[in-house]
C-alpha cells in the first residue's frame, strides 16, 4: 500500500540528544508543498516555538535536491517537484518535560508537536509513522509504547504505527526505552502503565489497583448506564524522577512527570484507608488527566476545534475545563474510596489557604486568567500572587461552590455531577463520530442553569467574570462542614517567600501591603539580618526571631540587593497567610447530614 504521507523517526544521536525525520509526501502540492510545525502544544497554553530545536534541514525529490525557503519561523516551502517529495531535519530533544521531547541513552519521549512536521493542506490525511531503533547493542532491549495503532509492528515494538490525521499525530506522545509495564482492564478497556526512570521496588500490582478503580469510577460516571469508555485503549505515561510534578491530557493517553517518591513501593507497601500524601498526589494527577479525557478532549470549547496551532487560541473558558477537572479529580479519590471525608477536607482548605494567600484573587477573574494563560499564569514572575489567580485551584473553588449551590437550590436532587453528565451528552464526542460540536461560556451556563433550575447570571457575574470573594464558609455550613481560619492574626510577620540558595536567604516573592512590602524589601534581596541578629539561610528563624515583637514594633532589616548593602526599615504588621481547616460541623442538624451524605457519600 503506498501511503501519502509518511513520517521516519530515527533517534539517530541519543547522546547528543538527536531525533532524526524523514517526512516522506507521495504527491505534493504542484505550486510547491508548504510544512509547518506548531508553536504550541494544546493543553499547555504558552507559545514555545517548538521549531527552534529543528536543525538543518534538506529537501531530496525523486532523489535530487530540491531548494527550500523558509517563509518565517514556523513554515518551510520546497520548490515546485514532480515524484515524491522527502523532507530531512534534525531535531535536538533535550528538555525533560511532558510538553516537548527528550532523547538520551536511557529512554527515548517525543510529543508529535516537536518533531513532524504538518503537511499543508492535508491536516485530514491518513498518516504512517515508522519508529526505528536507534543503532547500537545497548538499545536491543527498548520497547515503544504510545497510543498509535500499529500497521506493521509488534505491540510495543518497532516498526509502523498509523495516525488517522494530524490532530491524533500530535495528540499522541510516544515513549520508548526500558520502562515498567502495568495492564488493567477499565469495563472491558484495555488500559497500561508505563513507568520510565529508575524506582527501586515498584509496586505495579499497587498501581494497577488504583488506577483502575479511578478509572472505572470516572468512566461509570460519564456513562452510568453503558460504561462504555470513550477510548479503544489508554496509556498513562509516567516519567519518575527525583523532583518533578506535571502532567498533560491526551485524546487516549496521558503524560505525566512525577518525583520517585510519589510512586509506591513493594518494600513499604501503602496502606488502604491511609495513603501516603505524595502518592495521593500522583493519584490526584492521573484523575485529573483521566477526567480530561471527557472534559476538553472530547467536551471542547469552541475555539479548539481546529487547534490553531500558530498563535495563541482564545482559552477564557479553562475555568470550566481546568477548574471543572480539578474539583472533581480529588472528590474522585474519595468517591474511589482512596482516601477518606477528613483528607479530602484537607485537601479543599489547602487549596483555599493557597487561592487566599495572594491579592491576586481579587485583581484577577478566573475568565480572564483563562484568557491571559498564555501571558500569566505560564509566565509567572515574583509578582504573581498580587496580581493574578490561577484558574486550576479558584477554578476549583468556583466548581466546589457551583456544587454546593445546586445541590441546595434543588434539594440535593441535582449537582455539578449531573452538568458534566448533560455537557457530555449534549456537547461531547468520541473522535470516530466526527469533530466535537464544541461549546460556549454562554452554552455552559445555559447547561447550568438548566440542571439548577435557576437564573445563574448573578453567580457568573462575581464569581466567574468577576472576583467577589467565594461565599464558600457560608455554602459548607449547610452541609454540615465548618470553614475556619485558624491564622493567628497578632502574629507579626514579614509577608515574604525566600529560597535557600548556598548559604544565602533570597526573598523571592513579597505580599502586597506586608512589612517587607511597607519596607521596600524586594524579589531578589539577600536579607542577611533582621534587628542585627543573622537570618538562616532556609529562611526558617524569621518567624522564630519575628515572635520577640509585638505588632507594630519598628525593625532594622539588613539586604543586600545586588552587591549594595541596604538598611530597610519594616513597622510589623500581622502575617496575611490564611490557614483554614475544614472539618465536619460538630451536632450538625440532620438536613446537614443528609446534605453532607448526597455530596461526600459516607
Ligand atoms: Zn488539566
């Protein structure tokens, strides 16, 4: 069978980091075949000029060179050729994160974004992709994995796999090396685990477990009735390292970098009913992935449907996609029966003590951080928690109230459950259906109030579009759940974020109108004493030497910005850090328990 397009990927220098591509076009385009490569990889919404790693690159028709222009930073054309065109790049793959690729002599990832090229005006085209090995002994024993159906390849071999398009091209990261392997079955659904990276003791049978559980109360709860998955198969690529946390959605697979320790072990093997709190992370980031595979892989805004993969796309709705996704990744846990009411209760006042910590909060609405990901939240500096929120943890919150808000003006008949249930239905697709419909803020909301049987316009307005503080103590209490700030408001503190870095303490991030604010102490100061007395690197005696004041009391600060010596003078003002602590409302009266019951189960 002669395929039209047809892409080779050799990993051609694993130790100086280099995929090789042949990108074959059976029949080019007359006028002379355009290519492009992203600029961005969706889900991860910051443009990152993937084709700055693209090295030297050649076109060969029908075996004689053919000239190629590059139009601008992202577009090649090749001169008009008769015969089958055969463009050749290099592509260095030196970053190791879920969003772009990485190559050395122990394991081989690449998103499809980075490194192939898309054949202008033939986005819709079958396409093969044959993964070689790279040369040498050393790599007998590699593996592939990815979502691509293989043409011509064992599973988990080398050899051709087949895209049905572009857009599944790029939406399906491929691994190879020597990783771990898990397998469950999701009702029926062939689901496995990859695990790259050295984890002594691994417990897979663990993993499997839990994952499968999730994955099985995720999917009954897309399709209560069929439990039919909206995927053939599904892969969750794991990359262990020593620190590290990330994770990016796929349309049947995920990628997902992770720290070690966050994964179980044989020799300490997690106990039921207390997991250890690094694992119910990693757990919390394969729901969250998981949940995407519904929710904007298949439920899509509008705007996404092409990708435009040139440019920055409009994203003001990932309050819905990400925040959405975030509340119900750890109420999954629970609902798994993976941990109990009192960590998930955790879990929420850590988010909220994190969205309250800033004033960003209260500059910023989740819309438009949305919108502006790709200039903000992405790109976050040492002023962020005063001037932006993050559309994941208030997202979250805006979900947690949006619940607690229909539960009750229903009487515990509907909730949010029931708006990820119709938005499926209404708005969602498998991708052998055709394109996604797509979907609007103004269809969302329409959803919404549909389920709640009310006019939400007010809710949106603060909450949504605008940064009204969550009336969330309020909401928890009719569900039996007391919301308390438990900070010690005579407490006097300097307002500041410090990292160790040698032997010196850097001030990293300053609170608006904290005492280092009043003070002038800035991101980047070495604060070396305060009073006289030296401050530890860690940062850590600050507030040991600070709980000798009263509020109020004046103090010399000694930095160093650059190489100056500055003497700063701070009037203490209390520490604006919130701590609240959720816990279930002491003889709460029975409506509340019922209330709990509907939304948090037993
Ligand atoms: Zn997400």
């Amino acid at each position: 069978m002669t395929q039209l397009i047809r892409y080779a990927i050799e990993p051609v220098d694993p130790n100086g980091h280099l995929f090789h591509v042949d990108l074959t076009v059976a029949e080019p385009d007359p006028e002379g075949q355009r290519f492009s490569l992203p600029t961005w990889i969706p889900g991860s919404y910051m443009i990152r000029e993937f084709s700055r790693n693209i090295i030297q690159m050649d076109a060969v028709c029908d075996g004689i060179p053919v000239p190629l222009t590059k139009l601008d930073k992202n577009h090649w054309q090749a001169s008009p050729c008769k015969g089958a065109l055969t463009i050749s790049y290099d592509v260095y793959a030196w970053d190791l994160s879920v969003r772009t690729a990485h190559l050395d002599q122990t394991h081989g990832f690449f998103n499809g974004s980075s490194v192939f090229l898309e054949v202008q005006g033939n986005e819709n085209q079958p396409l093969v992709i044959d993964i070689k090995r790279p040369f040498g002994e050393r790599y007998d024993n590699w593996r592939v994995i990815t979502a691509l159906p293989e043409l011509e390849a064992p599973r988990y071999g080398f050899g051709t796999y087949r895209a049905s398009n572009y857009d599944e091209l790029i939406d399906s990261p491929v691994e190879l090396g020597t990783f771990a392997l898990g397998q469950f079955e999701v009702y029926g659904t062939l689901h496995e685990i990859a695990v790259t990276g050295h984890v002594p003791n691994l417990d897979m049978v663990r993993l499997e477990k839990d994952l499968k559980t999730i994955c099985e109360t995720e999917t009954a709860f897309f399709e209560p009735e069929s439990r039919r998955s909206p995927v053939d198969r599904y892969v969750f690529l794991v990359m262990a390292v020593g620190n590290g946390y990330g994770g990016l959605e796929h349309r049947a697979s995920t990628a997902l970098l992770c720290s070690r320790k966050s994964l179980p072990s044989t020799a300490t093997p997690e106990q039921d009913g207390k997991l250890s709190e690094d694992y119910v992370q990693f757990l919390g980031l394969c729901s969250h992935e998981y949940f995407h595979t519904w929710n904007v892989k298949r439920i899509k805004p509008t705007a996404f449907i092409p990708y435009r993969l040139d440019a920055e796309t409009d994203t003001r709705m990932l309050w819905l996609f990400e925040g959405f996704t975030s509340y119900f990744d750890d109420l999954f846990l629970l609902r798994s029966g993976l941990i109990d009411v009192g960590t998930y209760l955790r879990l929420i006042a850590k988010t909220i003590n994190g969205v309250m910590r800033g004033k960003g909060h209260l500059r910023q609405s989740i819309s438009d951080a949305g919108f502006d990901a790709w200039i903000k939240y992405y790109r976050q500096d040492e002023n962020s928690p005063n001037a932006l929120v993050s559309y994941y943890t208030k997202g979250s919150l805006v979900a947690l109230l949006l619940d607690l808000t229909l539960r009750k003006a229903t009487g515990n008949a509907r909730s949010l459950d029931d708006v990820m249930r119709l938005l499926w239905q209404r708005f969602g697709r498998p991708f052998d259906e055709g394109l996604p419909v797509g979907m609007t803020d103004a269809e969302a909301k329409r959803v919404l109030e549909e389920i709640s049987g009310t006019d939400l316009r007010d809710f949106f307005s603060r909450y949504i579009y605008g940064t009204t503080v969550l009336p969330l103590r309020e909401a928890l209490a009719d569900f039996g759940v007391t919301m308390k700030n438990t900070a010690d408001s005579g407490k006097p503190g300097l307002d500041i974020r410090t990292r160790q870095q040698g032997n010196d303490c850097v001030v990293t991030h300053v609170y608006e109108n904290g005492s280092a604010h009043y003070a002038g102490i800035s991101a980047g100061d070495v604060l070396l004493a305060i009073d006289g007395l030296r401050v530890s690197a860690d940062g850590k005696s600050i507030a040991r030497q600070l709980s000798r004041y009263a509020l109020g009391d004046e103090v010399d600060i000694h930095v160093f910005r650059r190489d100056e010596l500055m003497k700063l003078t701070a009037i203490l003002v209390s520490e604006e850090a919130p701590e609240y602590t959720l816990t279930l409302t002491e003889n709460a009266a029975d409506a509340m328990k019922t209330a709990r019951q509907s939304w948090l189960g037993s």
